[in-house]
C-alpha cells in the first residue's frame, strides 16, 4: 500500500502519520447494547509492510491481550515504518464470558472464511477477515493453552513456506512447531489471502504470566525489525530449534496427579512424567513418555479422567539445543 493511501477499517480512513481508536461495530447483546471490537491503528509517516496482531480469538486467552496494550503504548513505536492494526480482543463475547467460545458454543478460530449471514461466528469471522486481515501483509495471532493447561512459549506457523520460516525465527523462542494449516482456521484463511501468518503460543487461559507475556513482546519487536518496521538491534537473539512432529501423552488411569516434570523439562522415552493414584495414596499407573523430546503444554490440574491429554512432548533430533534456548529466554526475560 503507498504511504500516501489512506486505510479504511469500520468507515473510518486513516492516513500516513495518523494512530486511531476505531470500535468496529460486531453486533448486540441480548439487552439491545451494541457490542465492537476495538481497533488500533498506528501508521508511519514512511512506507512499510502492514502487520496485524490479534489476541483473545479464544476469548479466555488473556496474555495477548496484555502483549498487545503493551506494544501499542511502548516507545518504540514512533519510530514505525508501515502500518500496524492492533486488536487487542477479537471474541468480544468470549471476553465477556471469560469463555474460550462464542455464545452460539462455537470456536470462531474454525469458523473462518465465515459469511455475512451465517452464524454468529461465521459472521465474526467474516468480519474479521473482511475489515483487518485483507488489508495485510503478515500477522501474529497471540493464543495460550486451555483451561488448566499451560504452553511453554512456541510459535506455531508453516515453516514449510520459507518467507514464514523467516518470520518465525526472528520471533526468537526457543521452540518452533511445524504446524499444518487446519480448517476453518485464522491462519488457513489468511493464507488463502496470501498473508504470511505466526501463532504464538504460551501461558495458560484466564491467566496472565510476565515470562510469557515479555517474550511475546518480544518477539513482535524482533519481527518487525526483521521487516524492516523498526530500526534494526544488535540485542542477543535465541536461536530457535524447529520440532517437525508432536504428540499429547494421555493418562492411563483415573485418578490423582504427582507431576514429575514442567514445561520445558527435557524427557527421554520410557521415563516417567507422572504417577497416577486412587484415593488413598496407592500407585495406579506411570504415566510414561514414549520418546526423546521436550515438555511443550501440560495440564496444571491434579486430577485425570483416563485417556485425558497430559503432556504435550515436541520431537528433535537434539533436545539440548532446546532447553540451552529456554534457559537463555529466562536469562534475556528476568522477571
């Protein structure tokens, strides 16, 4: 887009040089009260990619929230080439409801392309794609695990496509997990538009963690100044480590949860990540990791129905590099 074209979003145009507060208008509650999605818009005087970044998709993810407001009030914004579009809660409804979904029950990140006039997260989803994402040249979707359950900090993305192989390690986390694009999702969508796409990955929802939220922060920066957005660091970078395959170990019992290990931990096949007991202490089962790799997500509460998702283990070929990049983040993100 030439600088000298103004941006259009919700009716409202901005120019070059300009930031604006934009509330996109996304429907009513039952009581008749409007609800929108807010907007920030922040565009250099000097031409640029255009980069959006978008938190609570999943309304109960709330550290990308936090990275957001964080970002757009921090002082390294005067100095923008291009144009950021920053929304900081794209499931307004979800937020309300400190709710992963929409009030229909559906998850608006498989509810994309969308439609004008289909369901409520179908309509979302069209709006969102519509309004933000079509103006774009790349994005970060910031997300964290579910419900009692954290991830250590990841950037999932196609890293089959080389230009986002790029992007993702500039975001400089210590893991990156090849990820194929799934349907209905933001990132299938956005790529169908030819937007280059990272999803970020950490913490835990309804919960704010600093670690988590510093990195994310971060590692914007980092990608902007990849892009050329930013004036350039000579800042030490984390070298990251590409996982082609993961999977979730389940428990193989119902029962009480000692956790053996925590995100980040190096495990080796055949040793034990936990141990499960009934009631009055007595041991039910291990649960066992069944390769090499390295703790990326696992479930925080101590209490597992069989066949539930327990750890989620990412694959390398040499996991020391990994946990070397994650005791390097803790070093560079002192809390």
């Amino acid at each position: 887009m030439p600088a000298s074209d103004g941006l259009t979003i919700a009716g409202t145009t901005i120019y070059p040089g300009e930031s604006r507060k934009i509330e996109m208008p996304a429907g009513k509650l039952y009581t008749d009260t409007a609800i929108s999605i807010p907007v920030y818009v922040k565009r250099g005087t000097k031409p640029g990619p255009v980069l959006f970044l978008s938190a609570a998709i999943h309304g109960d993810e709330l550290n990308g929230i936090e990275i957001i407001q964080r970002l757009i009030n921090s002082r390294q914004f005067s100095k923008l080439r291009g144009t950021v579009i920053a929304v900081p809660m794209v499931n307004v409804y979800g937020v309300l409801n400190k709710s992963r979904y929409l009030p229909d029950r559906r998850d608006l990140n498989r509810s994309f392309p969308g439609s004008e006039k289909g369901s409520l997260a179908a309509r979302m989803a069209h709006l969102f794609l519509q309004e933000i994402v079509s103006l774009c040249d790349y994005g970060i979707d910031f997300h964290t695990g579910a419900i009692h359950r954290s991830n250590l900090p990841q950037i999932r993305a196609n890293l089959d496509d080389p230009e986002t192989s790029e992007l993702a390690h500039a975001f400089g986390v210590p893991v990156l997990l090849n990820a194929n694009l799934r349907d209905g999702s933001l990132r299938e969508s956005a790529n169908d538009l030819g937007v280059k796409i990272l999803l970020y990955e950490a913490g835990e929802a309804l919960r704010y963690d600093e670690l988590c939220i510093r990195a994310g922060e971060r590692g914007t920066i980092n990608v902007m100044r990849y892009l050329g957005m930013l004036p350039r660091s000579r800042k030490q970078q984390i070298e990251p480590v590409t996982a082609r395959t993961s999977s979730w170990l389940r428990a193989t019992d119902s029962g009480f949860v000692q956790h053996l290990k925590r995100l980040g931990d190096y495990v080796a096949e055949g040793e034990s990540l936990a141990s499960i007991r009934d009631p009055f202490g007595k041991l039910l089962d291990d649960v066992v990791c069944n390769n090499d790799g390295i703790v990326i997500g696992v479930q925080n509460i101590p209490l597992v129905q069989e066949g539930e998702a327990m750890y989620h283990v990412a694959y390398f070929r040499q996991p020391d590099d990994v946990v070397e990049g994650i005791e390097q983040l803790q070093d560079l993100l002192p809390e």
